[in-house]
C-alpha cells in the first residue's frame, strides 16, 4: 500500500474521552472510529488488525479440527423461549422487532441456535464428535460501554460449540479448546493465563477464563508467579490425543491462577508461598465452558446412541473475543511513541520511508524494495508523501509496523539502508537486498496458513 492513496486519518491530539491506552492510540492512529456509544466502525487500519486477529483464530481451530461456518446475527426469539433464556438475559439483549411484529434479537451468543441445527440435522452418535464455531458480530446492551473496543455493545467474537457422546468426550473437547486457544493467543505475541472462573450466564461450573496481565483490566486476577512462566512454545500436539491435551491442561492449570470471582483467600495463602502470590488486574481475552446437558436437554438435542437409546448430547461452549484482542494486543505493546505490533498481527509487515521523495535514485530504490516484498506476498506500507522525516517516523512509530526500512540519498550513495526495528529501536545499516531478505524471513513463520477463511 502507497500512504499518498491510503486511508490513514491520524489524529495529531490527544482525544479527550478516552481514558486507557489502547483506546486513544486506536483513535490517534486512525483505527477506529466512535458512532455510537459502544459501536465503531473499523477504519482501514483497525480492519487490517482485526483480520490478521481473526485469521489467526481461523487457523487455529481448524488445525484442532474445528468447523467453521456463519449464523446471523439476527435470532428469532422462540429459540430463546425454549431454553428459557429469553428472560433470563435480560437488558443486555437487543430486543426488535420485525414488521410481521414477530421479535427478534440480536444475537449475545449462539448456544440455542446452534442446538436448533445440531436437532435438525444429526440424528446418530455416529456422526459425534462435532465442534462447529463461527466469527460474527454479537451485541450486548452493556450498562456501561468503554475502553474502545475493550468493552462495546457490538463486538466480534468467536464462539464455537462441541457435540459429544459422552461427558468423557466432552472433556476432551474442553481440553483440546483450552490448547488451541493457548496457542492462538501465543501466535498474537500475547501471554494469556488460563484461570479458574464462574459461569455466569452461559452456565457450568467447569469454565476457565485466559487473562491478559495489564493494569487497565477489569478482572481482579490472583496467580502464583510461576503460571505466567509457562510456554507452549513449538511443540507439536496432537489433537486428537486426549491424554496429550489433559496433560498440557494439568500443566498450565495445576498452578493458582483464578479471578475475583472464584478467588479464595485461604487456599490461596495455603497452596502458593508468600513471594510468589502475585495480585494484579487482567483482560478477559476468552472463555471456555463444559455444561453438559444443560441446552441438549431442553432443546431436544439428542442422538441416538450405541445401544439404540435416545440421549441428550454433551456440550460445551468456548469464546474469544476478537475485536477486544485487538485492544488488549495494544495494552500489552506499546511505548511512548505509539504502539509496537507483534509480527503476528501487524497491519503491514514493514514501513517503507522516503527520505527524499522525488529524487530519482530513493523513488527508485523505495520502488524495487516496495515491488519485491510484495512478490514476496508481503505487506509493505510505503510511506511516499513529500512530507518531513520527522514526521514521516511519527506517523510510522504511532501506527507500530515491527519494521521500518529508511531510504536516503546518503545511505544509497553507499549502497545501503536502514533497517529499523520498532521494539528495540536499534537501527542496521544493509544493502536494500538484505533489508528484504531479512524481512522475508522474520516473517516466514507468520504467513498464512493454508486453510479456507472466506
Ligand atoms: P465480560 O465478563 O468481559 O463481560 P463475558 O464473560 O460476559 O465477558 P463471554 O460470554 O465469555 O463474555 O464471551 C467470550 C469473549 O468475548 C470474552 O472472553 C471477551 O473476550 C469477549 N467479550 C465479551 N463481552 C464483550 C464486550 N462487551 N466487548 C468486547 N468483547 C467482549
Ligand atoms: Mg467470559
């Protein structure tokens, strides 16, 4: 992308109503844009994060075994009646109604609908076990909207539901979600710490919460120091092997680590030493639940087993919010300066700044770098505008790219450039080949996956 023809409306003031960082740099670098308490439309440069966030999801659950498909974001009521949660959620549900006077709701969650499909089309155990997931805008009437796209009204999650025989199975769905979601959170670059939690109205009392530590977060987190150590790194996992799932849940649970909701003082002081009890605030980047029977039963959600009897299916539910991932990325990496992207999710892998735009020998080199990086399939932004250096790096160093390439007409006489990394701030002077090179290689782990994502 050229910056001349891009969409970029960066904010030169601090926004006055926004109260955390993530927010007034997704404002200030032109990411977001506010139009009604709690909804925002994504601006070309939010949207690149976003769908770099969402592909991420995509890849992992279906490296799980996952099946992604699209439910809208209308629901009709009776589907809630049925369950009973049609009053039971209360003000947060967005309540229409259509011109028939038939009600409608926009969807918080989708556990009755996707029991509704689940009754029509699978009638066998043969068919189990099952997980499908969708990524859709849901809306909550939040009381109280804020931090951005922390905490809006309409937001954009991932919410998948298993399928399963038996509790047993069941389990190992739970177990095999808690993985894949640790390893999509590791991709983003993001430490998030499964912990203990409630229910709450999805309902279930086997559920893990995964916290972002960042001082701005909501939950109120208790942890032994040691959880926020552990890595699931490269190791490989299969999926399909439940021993292997519950042993890496063991290893990543078996520590204290829960939030204010199921914290308990005594056990806590019994079980972690006082120089490892760790009190701190954390971002609810996603959520996990095993619940039985608690919609198969009610909704008729039943397969016919082995043994030819009818049985309700055994459930679970697992979210993770997308767009607040992109708020809590940007918590957890930024400086004074702006933020500093993860290669994992950058909107662009690299910025390409002109020094001196119009001069023949930096137009030309900037051209050959911007067209090789693409050949490449990467994404460069091409800083091309006959502006100041200094506020070309401004602008750069706000929007966060991991990488910066420089091009002057001093560097170019000795056949080099400069490239720059955003998080250390250390600069390398290399041939523009090199540059590119380089940039090809921090990112070949992070490239696409082959996977279908629409
Ligand atoms: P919270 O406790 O923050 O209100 P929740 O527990 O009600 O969230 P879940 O039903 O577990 O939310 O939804 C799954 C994920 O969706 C959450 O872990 C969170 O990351 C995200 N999410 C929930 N509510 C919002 C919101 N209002 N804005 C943005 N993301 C949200
Ligand atoms: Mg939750």
């Amino acid at each position: 992308m050229r910056m001349s023809r891009y969409f970029l409306p960066v904010l030169k003031e601090e926004p006055a109503d926004a109260q955390i960082v993530s927010h007034r740099l997704m404002l200030r670098a032109g990411m977001i844009r506010q139009q009604a308490a709690g909804i925002y439309s994504w601006l070309p440069l939010g949207w690149r994060v976003l769908k770099r966030v969402e592909r991420i999801v995509h890849e992992e659950q279906q490296r799980a075994g996952h099946i992604p498909m699209l439910m809208p974001t209308l629901q009709p009521a009776e589907l809630w009646k049925e369950s009973g949660r049609y009053d039971d959620y209360g003000k947060e549900m967005l309540r229409v109604r259509d011109r028939h006077d038939r009600d409608l709701l926009y969807g918080p969650t989708n556990e009755e609908m996707i029991s509704d499909i689940f009754r029509t089309h699978v009638s066998s155990y043969r068919d189990l076990p099952l997980t499908l997931y969708h990524i859709q805008w849901k809306f909550r009437d939040e009381v109280r909207p804020r931090f951005g796209v922390m905490r809006g009204r309409e937001f954009f999650m991932k919410d998948g539901y298993n399928f399963d025989l038996t509790e047993e199975d069941a389990k190992h769905a739970y177990n095999r979600h808690l993985v894949s979601y640790l390893r999509t959170y590791e991709r983003m670059g993001l430490r998030a710490i499964p912990m203990k939690a409630e229910g709450g109205p999805i309902g279930g009392d086997h559920t893990h919460e995964f916290l972002v530590l960042a001082e701005t977060g909501e939950s109120a987190v208790f942890y032994d120091s040691r959880v926020a150590d552990i890595r699931l790194g490269e190791r490989t996992i299969d999926y399909g092997d439940s021993e292997q799932c519950r042993a890496v849940l063991e290893e990543f649970t078996e520590l204290y680590a829960r939030t204010d909701d199921t914290h308990e003082p005594a056990v806590f002081e019994k079980l972690v030493p006082e120089d490892r009890r760790r009190e701190a605030r954390g971002i609810e980047v996603g959520q996990i639940f095993y619940f039985g029977t608690k919609y198969s039963e009610p909704m008729g959600a039943v397969v016919q087993g082995p043994d030819g009897e009818q049985t309700p299916v055994h459930m679970g539910s697992h979210g993770i919010g997308v767009s607040r991932l992109v708020g809590a990325l940007i918590e957890a990496n930024h400086d004074e300066n702006g933020i500093v992207w993860p290669e994992g999710v950058t909107p662009f892998h690299v910025g390409i700044v002109n020094l001196r735009q119009g001069d023949d020998s930096c137009d030309r080199a900037c051209e050959e770098l911007y067209a090789a990086l693409r050949a490449a399939g990467l994404d460069p932004l091409y800083d091309d505008r006959d502006e100041r250096a200094g506020s070309k790096f401004a602008t750069m160093d706000l929007i966060g790219l991991p990488w910066r390439i420089t091009v002057g007409p001093r560097g170019l006489e000795n056949g080099v450039v400069e490239l720059t990394s955003r998080r250390s701030g250390q600069s390398e002077e290399v041939a523009s080949e090199e540059a590119a090179r380089r940039i090809r290689e921090i990112y070949a782990p992070h490239l696409p996956k082959d996977v279908y994502v629409g």
